[in-house]
C-alpha cells in the first residue's frame, strides 16, 4: 500500500508523534510522501490512502491540499473533539495492518466550490465543512439575499448565514442550531447566524442546486469563511455561489466505528443524563 502521511506541524506534538510512528508505517506501507506543513502539491502524486494526524481542522487541510485528485483519508486523532479524525495512535497500531489488507470501506462525502464573484474578478475555492458569509467590525446586522437556482427566495438579517455541507453540519452550524445531517447524504444545510426574526429556521436542500448569498446591506467588512481556516473580505458589490464540487472526499472507515457511536462519544448524542445518585 502506498500512502501519504500528512498533517499540522503547527500543532504541538503532532512531528514528534509522527516520527515516532514512521518506522510502524515503514513496516507495512510504502510512504510516497511526507508534508506535515502543507507544502507539497499532492496533484502529482498518488497514493492508496493518506494518513492523516493531527485533528478535523489537520483533514480539511488536507481535503484543500489534494485538490480536485482526492485521496481517501485515514485520520488520527491528536487534538481535541476529532469527528473526522476518530482513530487514536493505540488504535491506529491496532487496525492498521487490517487497513493494508483490505479490511475497511471508503465512504464518500459531498465537497463543494465556492466562487466568490465581484466586477473586480471571481475567486473558486473548493472546501468540505461550509461556508460563512458573515458581518465583520464594527459587527452591526448584515443584511443577505439567497438565491437558489436563479430565484430569490429568502432575505436574511442578522449576524451572517452558514451554508453547510453534512460533514459540516456537526461544527459551526450545529453550535448556530442547525441539524445533524447524516454523513454521506448528497445536501446543504442553511443556517442563518442569530437572524432578527422569528420566521427564519435552518433550511436542508439539495446538493444538485446552486445557491448565491448576495450582500444587499453591510457596514465595512464582511468576510466570507471558508471551513472555519480561510478568509476573504467581502463587499457589498460581491455575490457567493455555492455548488456541489465535482469530486468527493474519500474517509476511510475501519470495522467497529459508525457514525452514531462517534455523534455518542463525542457529543454524548442520545445519552440519557448522567443523574447524580444520592447515597
């Protein structure tokens, strides 16, 4: 098998356990590539799987590192929550041999590209968790229009509007009350950030339609975010459209996790209350 092993240098222990692991690695798989600082261009290279360490935030870097020549993503978790990257190192050492024969499904997720369209030029950008259009300093209500193919069909105001894929659906638009998508379903999820009315509710609609926030109303500096990682100052002569993006990111799932049982033990999802017990 050969792999990439990739991840966020910036992040403190994540060199010092991947040296750690290489000579685990070595045993069993071939390493094309080495970039725990995201310098390489993954487009010319190809690998079975890329190993990821680090957290959530260390894929989606990842996810935008690769591109448009997807490579399915194999996470480890170093950091915090880890939806995404749900393996610790144990647990790597344990199923990884297992991963090289074979032993693992690939599930497929839903990517987009958001152009970000003004007289002054479009910038594209390909992304996997969402993205923001939302009010900056001096943080005074923003004022938005979507379109979904072509027709105008909400006005929002309020601090801004998140536009979610259902990997995403589990980070900012969940903490703004968006829903809980289920991993590989082919939608978006629209949530307005704290909208000023009663009327406006998160929205879940097709992944096969094009949707564009355009700025009717804001005070200097809008800003549209990209998976929570890049940031673009916005006007209010700019227009943001969202599609789905022509390729799929790839997470490689080992026997024994599911999506429920991480929404269990990450976000204790469907717990029932850990009740104090008198003596």
């Amino acid at each position: 098998m050969r792999i990439f092993v990739l991840g966020n240098a910036e992040k403190p222990g994540v060199r010092e356990e991947a040296e750690r692991l290489l000579p685990f690695l070595k045993e069993h798989a071939e390493i094309v590539l080495f970039d725990l600082r995201r310098e390489k261009d993954l487009s010319k290279e190809k690998a079975d799987l890329a190993l990821v360490l680090g957290g959530d935030g260390a894929i989606l870097r990842a996810a935008r590192q690769m591109g448009y020549r997807q490579t399915p993503v194999l996470g480890v978790n170093l950091g915090k929550l880890g939806f995404l990257a749900d393996l610790s190192l144990e647990k790597l050492r344990q199923c990884f041999p297992q991963v090289v024969s074979g032993e693992y499904r690939i599930s497929h997720h839903l990517m987009f590209e958001c152009i970000a369209e003004s007289a002054e030029g479009n910038r594209t950008f390909l992304g996997l968790n969402e993205v923001v259009v939302r009010a900056g300093p001096p943080f005074h209500m923003i004022d938005l229009d979507l379109i979904v193919d072509g027709e105008t069909v909400s006005r929002y105001g309020g601090d801004g509007l998140i536009l979610s894929t259902p990997i995403g659906s589990t980070a900012h638009n969940l903490s703004a009350g968006g829903p809980v998508l289920g991993q590989e379903l082919a939608a978006f999820v629209l949530t307005p950030i704290c909208p000023h009315t009663l009327t406006n509710r998160p929205v879940v609609d097709s992944a096969d339609k094009v949707y564009t926030i355009a700025i009717r109303n804001a005070s200097p500096g809008p800003t549209l975010i990209l998976d929570g990682q890049e940031t673009m100052p916005l006007t209010s002569r700019h227009r943001v459209t969202v599609r789905r993006a022509p390729v799929t990111f790839g997470l490689v799932k080992v026997p024994g996790h599911t999506y429920y049982q991480t929404l269990r033990d990450k976000l204790r999802w469907g717990m029932p209350p850990n009740y104090r017990v008198e003596p």
